[in-house]
C-alpha cells in the first residue's frame, strides 16, 4: 500500500500535526528511525514538540494557507504525512472547523504534488465504516454518521481520485481507537486511569 518509512533510507518527511495526540507518535517515530523530519505547526506552539531538532515551518492557520504555500513548504520533500485535523474532544463531531480541515487538505494536496512530492499519507477514522460492525475489513462499506466522518470518508475518495492523476502515491490509514501518552485527559480511559491512580 506504501513505503514502509522503516526500510526507506534518508527520506525527508513533510509532518503536520506533529503537537497533536497522534501526530506526535508518528514525530517520534520518524526521528527515531533516522528521517529527515520537517513539521508544519501553529504559530507560537513549537514548545509542545516532543522531539528537538526538526525543521519547522510556523502557521497561523494551517488549514487557511494555499496551494503555492504548501508547494514550498513541501519542497525538497520525498513524503508528506497529514495528520492534523480539528479535534476537540467535546466539539469534533459536529464542528463546523472540520469543513476548514477538507479546504486546507485539498492545498496542501496541490502543494505536494506542485512540488513532487512522492507519497502523500493521509490520516482517516474508523468512524468512516459503517458501525457497528463485527467484522471489519479495508474494503467494508463507508457510511458516515457524523460531519467529521462524511468529512474524511469524502476527502480520502476526492484524494484517492486526484492522485490517481498526477505522479504522487497516495495511502490513507483509517485509525481506530487510539489510548497512549499525552492523549486528553478529559476523554474516558486518561479519566479513568486518573481516577485508579488517585
């Protein structure tokens, strides 16, 4: 489905969400593998960086910037791995912002291939599929119950299509329910542990 990022040697990684619950992981993961990692973040949020050492580009609003600004924050880059998204806890379903989130993908998609980028990794939800179901698999139907899923499912089937015409190598990785360090500790299993721990 894609380069495994642990067997490519030197590649220059375009990382965003790199403050984020997942993003995060995904920091640490490349660094630690030897990548070349360079991280697009908010403005003023680069102490949030668990890892030192990155090259960073600062944005007031990620999700606001056009195709030429993708284009040269992507540069010289061999893979970009979108993994920033709205996602208050308490709002995300239904947020207006996660309509921000598709315009400001659909840029940086421009911006990647304008600047040749290779391989382009989107990151999706389980709440994509149709639940609940007993059984999953890659290929299980999609039906959306939420605007921050409709949101996702849509963007990795416009994506799936726009890259299928340009030189760019497109995965999207529908994540499911993810528990580790530095989650919210207003969701249910940091309250709990919290809660065990107190």
């Amino acid at each position: 489905m894609g380069a495994d990022l642990n067997q490519t040697v030197n590649t220059s990684v375009l990382l965003t969400g790199a403050t984020g619950f997942v993003g995060r992981q995904i920091h640490r993961a490349l660094s630690t593998a030897g990548h070349d990692v360079r991280v697009v973040i908010r403005t003023g949020t680069a102490a949030r960086l668990d890892v030192p050492g990155a090259e960073i580009r600062e944005s007031p609003d990620l999700f606001a910037e056009d195709a030429g600004w993708w284009a040269q924050a992507c540069a010289g880059r061999t893979c970009v791995i979108h993994a920033a998204w709205f996602v208050d806890p308490a709002r995300y379903l239904a947020a207006p912002e996660n309509l921000d989130c598709v315009r400001g993908t659909l840029a940086l998609a421009r911006g990647a291939v304008a600047a040749g980028v290779g391989h382009v990794v989107g990151l999706g939800t389980c709440f994509e599929y149709a639940l609940p179901s007993h059984h999953l698999t890659f290929d299980a139907p999609l039906a959306p119950q939420s605007l921050y899923a409709r949101c996702k499912a849509d963007l990795f089937h416009i994506l799936t299509d726009y890259f299928a015409g340009t030189g760019t190598q497109f995965s999207w990785a529908r994540l499911f329910y993810l528990h580790c360090a530095g989650e919210n500790p207003a969701r249910l299993v940091p309250y709990l542990r919290s809660c065990l721990e107190s």
